[in-house]
C-alpha cells in the first residue's frame, strides 16, 4: 500500500502544557549492515534479531523525533524473528505499508489494515516473512491521554497487543501523514529543526492516531494472547541467560512453569518454530556472531562454540553450514575489513526455519 501524498498543514491544536521544547527534535536516517545494529536502534528493540532468509543483510530506519511524539519508520529485505519490549511509560501503535504478507506479531498474523496497539511495557515477538516496512508512532501514555481530551473530550488508554482495523479513510489518513513526513525528511533533512515545522507534524500525526485508536474495531482473540507473549519473552530470556550450558527442555518447562506440550504450542505460535529449534537458532546465532568479531590467531571455533554449550562439534559444523551457507572456520577467518562490526556483513545468511 502506497498512499497518497498528503499536506503537512497545522490546523486544531493540542496542548502539552508547559514542557520545554524537546532538544533532539529532528529528523535522522540511518543505514544498516549489521541486524544487532538494527535492532538495538529500534524503540523497544533488544538483543534478539535472528535471520531466517538467505541474502545480504540491508536495512533502514528513519526516526521523526517530535515534542512528545517519536515515528519510526522501518524498511528491511530479509524475514527475521525478533523481541522487543515497550518501555514502562510509552504507548502507540505500530503499522505496514508492505503489499506482501504482514508479520506475525505476539502470535498474531497482521491482515493489511490492521494495527497492533502498543501498550505500557508491553512484550512481543515479531516474525516477517520478507520485505517490511513498518511504521511505529510513540508516546507517553499521560501525553496520548491529554491529547485524546483536547481534540475529541474523552479519554484514551491503549490496551497491549490489541489488534484494530480503524475504518479504510482513517487508516489511510495516518499512513498517508507517516509517508509525508519520511518523505519529507528524507528530501529535506533539517525540515523538522523549524518548531513551526515540527508543531505542524506532530499535530498532523495526532489527530488521525487518535481516532484510529478511538474508532477502530478491535479483532475478536480467541487466544489469550498477552499471556502467551509474556511466557514466551519469559521463556527466550532464561534461554539467553543460560546459553552457555546444557539445556534441557524438562528444565526449562520447569523454570518458566509450564509442560513440554504448551511450551511447543507456545514456540510455534509466538516464534514460529518448536522450542528445541528454537534454542539451535540461538545458539548458531550467537556463534555466528563471536566468530565474526574474533581474530582466528587468539581464539579457535571449538573454544567459542563450547562457551555457549556446543560439544556435539561435528553435528555443529554440518548444522552451522547447512544455516550460514558456510563453515565455522570460514566465518572466523574472514578478513577483519569485512567484519559486521565496522560495517559490512557477510552476504550468505541462510535459515532453515522449519
């Protein structure tokens, strides 16, 4: 979906008291090689971002940094599995401009028109499936509430993970803005330096962000669904926390408090793999990491894939081959200037998802 171009114009206002002006207003757009990059420069992003297609690794991300409101805006070419976590005093909503399949977020698989609500420290995992561009809108949820009761005399609380399909012109209307306003960075990067500018914007972003909360349907959930994203964000941090031992599935249902049956239930719907691939992705992804930031001459792959729990060496070698498209020993040879951490990542980056 495309939309329309639209004119920024400022119109009825909404007040935000008396708050100074916020000092990083502006416009930024980055460029990334590196995913753990990308995905720590996402608002709520965190520390897990596994690949799951073949290609080189290319994103953007363009951040509106206004008043109180904060737009992201995404774009990435290869299907990934990642977590994120609202911060504790945050809302918004999330939204695809994609034409393709839209991601599965907490379980959920998005429909075009449909939003996902972001509500107070609120948990996800997000599965894409290809090409993503997505739009994120944020702010303080004693902003929103103030805003909502200047423009329409109601109050507004979001509820986390809430799915909601605002009518066809609102929907269009907030994505139109959001296209408008990147659009407009990107050709004029210090357009949104003008406080007049960047009053004008957030204004138009609020009005229709607004109403798409107010006015859209919310998807009738069979599942609990927040619930289950909880177990599962519960779940991948004892995994994280411990992936440089043995892990037994027994143990972990233990720790997280659920059976074997309902943690593969849960993996499949959140992750979209069993929990057992689902602690092989890792541990590979971590691997591959360590090795692509180590110098072959200090350190050798058996020493990094033991510290985090590898001993079947030769199951890992065909296993990490079989993902990356190369050997361990290949990865941890490469030359430092192709290293992702001073900015180009290796092109062959294979996941075998089933």
């Amino acid at each position: 979906m495309v939309p329309a171009p639209v004119e920024l114009r400022h119109t009825s206002t909404v007040s935000f008291g008396t708050r100074p002006v916020n000092s990083e207003s502006g416009f930024h757009s980055r460029s990334f090689v590196d995913p753990d990059q990308f995905q720590s420069a996402v608002r709520g992003g965190d520390n897990m971002y596994n690949l799951l297609g073949r290609g080189t690794f290319r994103a953007e991300l363009m951040d509106v940094q206004l008043d109180q409101l904060l737009l992201q805006r995404g774009r990435e070419a290869l299907p990934r599995l990642t977590s994120s976590s609202m911060p504790p005093n945050r809302v918004g909503i999330v939204g695809w401009f994609n034409d393709g399949q839209l991601p599965v977020v907490r379980g959920a698989q998005m429909q075009q028109g449909e939003f996902m609500c972001l509500g107070l420290g609120m948990q996800s995992h997000h599965r894409t499936f290809g090409r993503n561009d997505f739009a994120a809108l944020t702010l303080d949820a004693s902003d929103l509430s103030r805003a909502a009761m200047d423009l329409t005399g109601r109050d507004l609380a979001v509820t986390a993970g809430k799915v909601i399909r605002p009518p066809d012109h609102l929907g269009t209307w907030l994505m139109s803005v959001i296209d408008a306003a990147t659009r407009a960075g990107q050709a004029t990067p210090g357009i949104f330096a003008s406080q007049a500018a960047a009053d004008a914007l957030q204004q138009a972003l609020l009005r229709p962000l607004i109403r798409c909360l107010m006015d859209g349907e919310a998807r009738n959930e069979g599942v609990p669904r927040g619930y289950r994203a909880v177990i599962a964000k519960k779940f991948a941090a004892v995994v994280e926390a411990s992936l440089d031992g043995p892990l037994l599935i027994p143990d972990l249902c233990r720790t997280v408090g659920t059976t074997a049956r309902t943690l593969n239930t849960l993996c499949r719907e959140q992750f979209g793999v069993s929990a057992q691939r689902f602690l092989a992705l890792r541990r590979l992804h971590l691997t591959r990491r360590r090795l692509l930031r180590s110098d072959h001459l200090l350190v050798t792959v058996t020493e990094i894939a033991t510290s985090y729990g590898i001993w079947e060496l030769g199951r890992f070698a065909v296993a990490y081959k079989s993902l990356f498209g190369e050997s361990p020993s290949s990865t941890l040879r490469r030359p430092p200037e192709l290293s992702p951490a001073i900015g180009i990542l290796p092109a062959t980056i294979l996941a075998n998802s089933a």
